[in-house]
C-alpha cells in the first residue's frame, strides 16, 4: 500500500510534488506551533514568551555573522552542478571560521547584552550557535543538491520536535530557558535525520572556490541583514521601548498571521534551486511563469485570511490567547496586510537572489530595512505595538515596490489578473457568508468562533474551484496522478 502511495506521487513533477511535500509539512508545523503557543501563552504568559522571542531576536543577527551570507552562497553555487563537492568543502571551512568570530564577539559584547543576562539566557547562546552551524550546514547540502522534499521534511521534523521539547520544558518549569532548550534539541534531531542524506564530499578546494562564494555572499549578507531587520528590529525596539510582555503580545500575533503565508515559504523553498538552474540555462519563459503561478497560489491563502482577520481576529484572540493578547488586534489586522504585501516583496527579492542578482535585491532591502528603523523609532514609543506593525507595512510596500522594479529589467514580470480577480470574487462571497453569520450569532465561545473559520475557508474553496479554470485543471490533475476522487 505504502509502495503504491509513493509511486503515485513520485509521478507528478518534481517541482509540483516537492512543493506538495514542503506545503503539507508546513501546514503540519503550522497547527503545532500554533497549539503549542497557545499552551505557552495560557502557562507562562506574555512576558515569558517576550524574554524568549527577544533571545531569538538577539540569535538573529548573530547567527547573520556566523553565517555572513556564505550559506546561501553555497546553496547557489551546488545548486547549479558544478563542482559541488569543492563548493560544500569551502563552505564548510569559511562557516566554522565565522562561528569561532561570533563566539569571540559574544564574549567581549557580553555586559551589554543586558536582557539575556537578566533572564539567565546568555550561555545557551554558545550551544545554539554550535548546533545551527551543524544544521545550517547539512542543510544547504542537502537543499543545493535539489532534494527538497527530504529537506522539507526534516525541517517539520526540526519543528515537531522543538515544540515537543518546548512543552515538556515549560512543564517542569524551566520558563523561557525551556523554549531555548526545545529549539536546541528539537535542531539537533532533524539535522541528525539530514544527513543521512547527504551526498556531498569533503575534498580539495582552491582560492576562486572560496572567492565565488565570497562575490556572491557579500551582497547576499548585506541583503540577508536587511531582512532580518524586517523579522527582529521591531522585537528588540519592542522590548527596548516597553516591556518584555509588549514583546509577547506583538509576536505572538505575527504568528499568528504567518498562517496566511506558509504557502509562499512551501513554493519558495522549492522553487529557489530551479529557478537557479533555469537562470543558469537562460530558460527566461519558466522563470516568468513560476512566479506569476507561484504569486498566484500564495494570495489564495493571504487574500481569505486578511479577511477572515479582520472579521473575527478579535474573537480569536480572545479565545485562543487570552485576554492580554486580545489588545493586540489592531496590530493583528496591520500584520495580515503585512503578510498578504510580503508574497509580493518575498517573490521578487527571492527571484533576484536566485537569478544571481543579489547587489539589486540589496539596494532594494537596504533601502526599505531602513525606513523600518527609522519608523519603529518614531512609532513605537508613541502607539506602542500598533506603531511597529504600521512602520513594518509601510516599509514593507516599499520593498516590494522598489524589488519589482529592479526585477522587471531583468524578467517580464506578469500577475495571472484572472486568477487573482477570482481570488477576490471568492474572499468576497466567503466575507458575506462571515458577516451574515456573526451578526446573527455570537461569537461567545471557542466553537462558536472556529465554525465560521471552516465553513468560510469551505466556501472560499468552493467558490475558486468554480470561478477559475486554470486552478481548477491544477488540482485536477495533480488528483488523477495520485488516483483520487
């Protein structure tokens, strides 16, 4: 039976069939964390969580230096076939040499790291770092060499199992030193399961292998920090301008919006190595296509989502969260457009990394990474939370922006208008169900909060598959090649 189930899915193509693998693990991770986080908000609180989500801040940008760009260097440069095995064997070596630099740094740096003194959290920092260079380093492997379906899935494993550790560790009461300690051992066996299945070798390598990836991991870092002042910036503002449990409140609630995204992270995961095979090979038409598809699929999820959001965020935070995070909606419905902006801005500054454009993607994010600071300085002090979700959008829109256009002088880039119009006609009649719905029951329960987040995500299903053919002829066929209704 088992053998019959992977040979039907071994039939699809690669690239639908790897982005089948990475979407229904996301999902899995998904609905874990999102359980998980709702046991650690009822047991330990807003500000708990804070102290946690500020260490992971604060990881970070350390992790940025340990990696310095030369990971997704090597996975461009194995991507493409060419030397692989030198190409890894220099990665690896450059990577320890920035892991004992970031440790060095940490212990000079220690008495101004003031909250992870605090909390008791500045010695876990050490073992992290040890254990993400393992991970960070089978994983690229195993990424570059295309198989992203075992990548995919060791990653949900990874995840899994964090949660596992994490809950067991806010069980006995280790408080936010138990989610450090989940997220270290929860690292360590899915990258254990890796590589198993990595097939790259250590050998000789020379200078222009260490000086290729040298080129393109410059821009890439440079990119990669203006990102991650996009994910972390607002925290450590967050916790420097209020409080640990104001820190809380704000991710809990981008994760909780995040949902609205995990296909965008399925498709780009598998799409990064052929987009840069087929930029490699001058295939121009693929590339033009899989973006326009690949926005296409991620908005089907945004789009009802930021709906939805808006309609009964309020009541699910409520419900899931508690009372504390239920403050928090007005930052929540600011997230979602956040989220349903971030297709566009990650797809385009992920096909100018992938196309080996990275000085354009850099130029791009630097400029927006910018004004998020600039912003959160302004904002948050004053509207606290609210503050750093608005700078985060408006400078989230200028990212996208200003990617797309650098993007559109290297590739025509087109939006599939009918499919997104039937996106909208479809989040249209499933908010008119919603709306008719709480306003003649009320949302005073769990139950009653969740039902309408079935019935509309249903009717929102229905009511694409009807309107667009193009979808429709998708899912169709990818349900003839495994033989089901």
């Amino acid at each position: 039976m088992s053998t019959m189930i992977l040979s039907r899915i071994m039939n699809i193509s690669p690239v639908q069939r790897q982005s089948m693998i990475t979407l229904f693990w996301q999902i899995v991770f998904t609905a874990l964390g999102f359980i998980s986080t709702i046991y650690f908000a009822h047991a330990v609180g807003a500000n708990v969580l804070g102290a946690y989500f500020l260490f992971m801040a604060y990881y970070g940008f350390i992790g940025m230096v340990a990696d310095g760009g030369i990971g997704g260097a090597a996975l461009k440069r194995i991507s493409e076939n060419e030397e692989a095995d030198a190409f890894f064997t220099a990665f690896l070596v450059i990577r320890t040499i920035f892991i004992i630099f970031s440790m060095i740094v940490l212990v000079l740096f220690r008495e101004y790291l003031v909250d992870l003194n605090n909390s008791g959290l500045y010695l876990w920092f050490y073992l992290l770092l040890l254990v993400s260079s393992f991970e960070g380093t089978v994983s690229i492997g195993v990424a570059g060499r295309g198989k992203m379906g075992v990548r995919s899935t060791c990653n949900a494993i990874t995840r899994i199992s964090t949660l596992i550790f994490q809950v067991i560790g806010i069980y006995m009461g280790f408080g936010a030193a138990g989610l450090v300690g989940g997220t270290i051992l929860g690292m360590l066996a899915g990258s254990l399961i890796e590589f198993h299945f990595l097939d790259l070798h250590l050998t000789r390598f020379r200078g222009y292998h260490i000086k290729s990836l040298f080129i393109f991991s410059f821009w890439l870092f440079l990119t990669s920090g203006g990102v991650l002042v996009f994910s972390q910036a607002d925290t450590i503002l967050i916790g420097y301008f209020m409080k640990n449990s104001d820190v809380g409140i704000y991710r809990v609630i981008l994760q909780f919006t995040t949902v609205a995204t995990f296909t965008t992270y399925a498709l780009k995961n598998t799409l990064w190595p052929r987009v840069s095979q087929w930029g490699k090979s001058c295939n121009t038409g693929l590339v033009e296509e899989s973006l326009a598809r690949a926005i296409s699929y991620s908005l089907i999820l945004a789009v009802p989502v930021l709906a939805g959001g808006i309609l009964l965020g309020d009541k699910l935070l409520y419900h899931f969260y508690g009372t504390e995070f239920a403050s928090g909606y007005i930052a929540l419905v600011i997230l979602l457009i956040v989220q349903l902006v971030n297709v566009f801005q990650f797809f385009f500054t992920t096909y100018l990394d992938a196309l080996n454009f990275p000085k354009e993607s850099f130029k791009v994010t630097i400029i927006a990474a910018s004004a998020n600071i600039l912003l959160d300085i302004i904002l948050i002090p004053v509207y606290g939370i609210e503050g750093a979700a608005a700078a985060t959008l408006v400078s989230m829109i200028l990212n996208a922006f200003l990617a797309r256009r650098s993007l559109a002088r290297i590739i025509k880039v087109n939006l599939e208008t009918k499919t997104l119009f039937n996106i909208l006609k479809a989040s249209a009649i499933m908010t008119l169900f919603i709306g008719i719905y709480i306003w003649y029951i009320p949302l005073s329960s769990l139950w009653l909060t969740i039902m309408p987040v079935v019935l509309g995500g249903i009717i929102f299903g229905v009511a694409l598959l009807k309107s667009d053919k193009k979808v429709y002829d998708d899912i169709k066929t990818i349900a003839l090649q495994l033989q089901l209704p």
